[in-house]
C-alpha cells in the first residue's frame, strides 16, 4: 500500500467515524463497523492471504503483564513457524519486548493507547497504522489483556485493518457475577473484535487467561512457564555487579518499589529485614529514579556489607539482568517480581490483599490470584485481614488507602525473615 492508497483509506475510515462521539455513545459503534467493513472489504483487508500470514499483537499493558505475555509469544510462534509477528506494546514493557526472539518487529507505542479526545486518538491511531501496519494487510490481531482494556485500544485493533480480531469480551466479568453491572454497553464494544473471548471461570492467572486467549485461534499450548529475554550486554554488566559484592553471601534482589502505595511494604520493615538477614545475604536494592530516596534510606541504615544500593542507576533492561543474576527475588507485588519468574528466581512477596478475601470474586477482585508469580516457586506473605474498614469495599486488591501502606504493613517483618530462611533452605538448598 503506498501513501496515496494509505490517505484515501484513512479519509474513508474517518467519514465512517462521522460527526458522533464513539466514546460518548457506545450505541454508534456497531453502525461505524458496518460501513467501515465495507471500506476495508474495497481495498482488500477482508481477503484471506496465500502469503506470510501476518499475526499483530497490541497491549498497552505496564511491564510486568508485558513479561506475563513472554509464554503466549513463544507457543504463538510454535504455532506459526512461518508467520511474521508484529508487536505494538506500551513504552513501559518495550525494553523487555524488543528483545523477543519469537517477534519480526516490536514498536514502543508513542501514545499508550490511553483513551483522550476521540478525534486526536483516531489521528493517533491513523500514524501508527500507516507506519508500520496496513501495508501488511494483517491476518489476524490479538489483544492479550483481560480487562480494563481502553475503547482507544480496542479501536486500534480495528483500524489496524485486520481480518481476524480476537480479544477479552467487554463484558468477561459476566462468567463470575451473572447479574453484572460491569457490561458497559459491552454488546455495542464487542462488534470490534472478530471474536470477543470469554474465558471459563477457572482461568485466573492473567497468563494463562493471555495462553487461552491464542487457542481460541487453534493454538496448542506444550509449555506454560515464561521467558527472560536479555542482551549479552545487560548480562554480563548484571554478572560483574553480582561476583564483586556478593563474596560468599547469597545474592537477593529486593525491589522495594511499586505503582500503588498501597502495594508498598514499608522502608523501615525492609531495614529490619536486611538486619535480621545481613550475615547470610547480600541484597541488591532495585528501583528507578522514583525509588532513589527509598534506597538511600535503606542504605544508610542498613549494614554496609549486606546492601548494594542499585536505585537510579541501571536502565530497566539492566535491572531485569540483576534479577536473573541474583539468586532470590525479596519485594513487593510489582512487574520486576514477574521478572524474577521469567528469569527462573523463587520469589518471597509481601502482597496487600487480605488473606480472608482471596475467595469473594477471585477473578475479577484477588489481584494476588491474577497476579501470583507464574510457574515458579514462591512464598506470598499476605495480612490475615484487612485494616479498619478496607474490607467493606469491594476493590480490586482489597485495600482502599491509597496514599500510604496500609493493610500490608500487617506482615511482621519477622515473617518475612522466616520466610527468606525458608525460601533459602527449601529453594535453594542453603
């Protein structure tokens, strides 16, 4: 497809849109696709390709789901020895995406697919399918995220011009709670995809929920576990940082860090830890600019010979090739914690959400069940219940503080001590 050909497209999908506001009127949304399947249809995005079948996959999804995805990309591509595979993924998970081996071609998407003014959102849309995909002519498209996937981003799956569109229904709440109101106008939103996928009940961990996903396509799935992908660089630098400040202790990767603070565990329960751990292991602090004050609390605290402050000073890829040198992952709920799991570490993880509310709609609300680490040994360390009147929300993770660590400063840090203990004797053989 040349310029001239991608313009005339793009004028024909825009006068499809009209004047009405998608975003405003989900209702319109079944009427844009039926004139702008036609379009599509007239320059030849309908027809079934006799080439190189063409596969996109589209996330905007932070970097731990991102690394979540890494066991869907290799069965997708034992599927498909042949196809080549794109990948649209979000600035955050690009450093980690960029080097998959089972990809032809990673973008980190520019605009997050965060929805914002249909019409600047459309623009945005337009620029990305002209770049990299229409000429393509993409067989079939997936968007592996289960929920709170933005109409933005269910609309670039379309515009994107595939045959075949295959994400999460809209409304995949209803498989756990049949009189719902988390549709949306679901009906009017499901007409975008090809195929809306509803996941059986017992699906909870959001990679399996991204593996079944592709056997709605005819996959077959042979391996579960996920993947670290690094550079030789980022390797052998982890390494070097590893041997020269480890010696003879166990080498542990702490990432005190995390998006909510609700997710964060404590600095000071931290320091308590290192000291109550400093004569067995070596914790190596990792953290981006945002955690620098964190580390360099910890660090002046702490035994100088059991921390090796990291924060601020290693680029993401760098990070992740800490993680997979160390021995131990210690932290909090966060995407480096889906790292350590891709990279085959055993985990120790301080989670918020209460134990005693694990089982009231598991899979929409426990991001602990959604989220545990993926086919690797772990041990979660969890409060009992939670804090004053946490539990009579019902939020996802189960926490409704969100300006401080709440409910999970419950877990003793001594737990955590014991735990490490453990994790070393029965993981590691220590």
């Amino acid at each position: 497809m040349d310029n001239k050909e991608a313009e005339i497209l793009e004028k024909e999908i825009e006068n499809c849109i009209g004047g009405g506001n998608l975003y405003d009127d989900t209702g319109l949304i079944p009427g844009f696709v039926k004139k702008a399947d036609a379009v599509f249809e007239a320059h030849g995005f309908r027809e079934e390709s006799f080439g190189v079948k063409q596969i996109l996959i589209v996330t905007q999804n932070n970097l731990g789901d991102v690394i979540l995805l890494s066991s869907m990309m290799r069965e997708l591509r034992r599927n498909n020895p042949d196809a080549y595979i794109t990948a649209i993924v979000s600035k955050a998970g690009y450093p980690y995406m960029r080097l998959c081996p089972y990809a032809n071609e990673v973008h980190g998407s520019n605009i997050g697919f965060q929805q914002g003014n249909l019409y600047d959102d459309v623009q945005e849309i337009f620029e990305i399918c002209r770049e990299y995909l229409w000429a393509k002519k993409i067989d079939v498209c997936f968007i592996p995220q289960w929920s709170q996937v933005s109409l933005k981003t269910k609309l670039f799956c379309y515009i994107s011009g595939a045959r075949e569109r295959i994400g999460f229904a809209e409304d995949g709440y209803s498989i756990y709670v049949k009189e719902t109101n988390f549709d949306f106008g679901a009906e009017n939103i499901n007409v975008l995809y090809s195929k809306a996928v509803y996941t059986p009940a017992e699906i909870i961990q959001e990679a399996a929920r991204d593996l079944y996903l592709i056997t709605e396509a005819g996959c077959d799935i042979k391996e579960l576990r996920s993947e670290m992908w690094l550079s030789n660089e980022a390797a052998q630098k982890a390494s070097v940082i590893i041997k020269e400040r480890s010696k003879n202790k166990i080498p542990v990767a702490l990432c005190v860090g995390s998006a909510e603070m609700t997710r964060k565990y404590p600095i000071e329960k931290w320091i308590e830890v290192i000291r109550g751990l400093s004569d067995r292991a070596v914790f190596f602090i990792i953290g981006g600019p945002i955690e620098e004050e964190d580390g360099a609390a910890i660090e002046r605290s702490a035994p100088k010979d059991a921390v090796c402050n990291l924060t601020g000073k290693l680029s993401v890829e760098e990070s992740l090739a800490v993680i997979a040198a160390a021995e131990l992952y210690l932290g909090n709920d966060t995407g480096m914690m889906h790292a350590a799991a891709a990279s085959g570490r055993p985990i120790v993880a301080v989670f918020r959400e209460a134990v005693d509310r694990e089982e009231i709609l598991t899979g929409v609300l426990s991001e602990y069940r959604r989220f545990e680490p993926w086919q690797i040994p772990y041990i979660a360390l969890r409060p009992e219940h939670p804090l004053d009147d946490c539990g009579k929300s019902m939020i996802y993770g189960w926490c409704t503080v969100h300006d401080r660590p709440h409910c999970i400063t419950q877990v003793k840090s001594e737990e955590v001590i014991e735990a490490v203990n453990t994790a070393f004797k029965d993981f590691l053989k220590k």
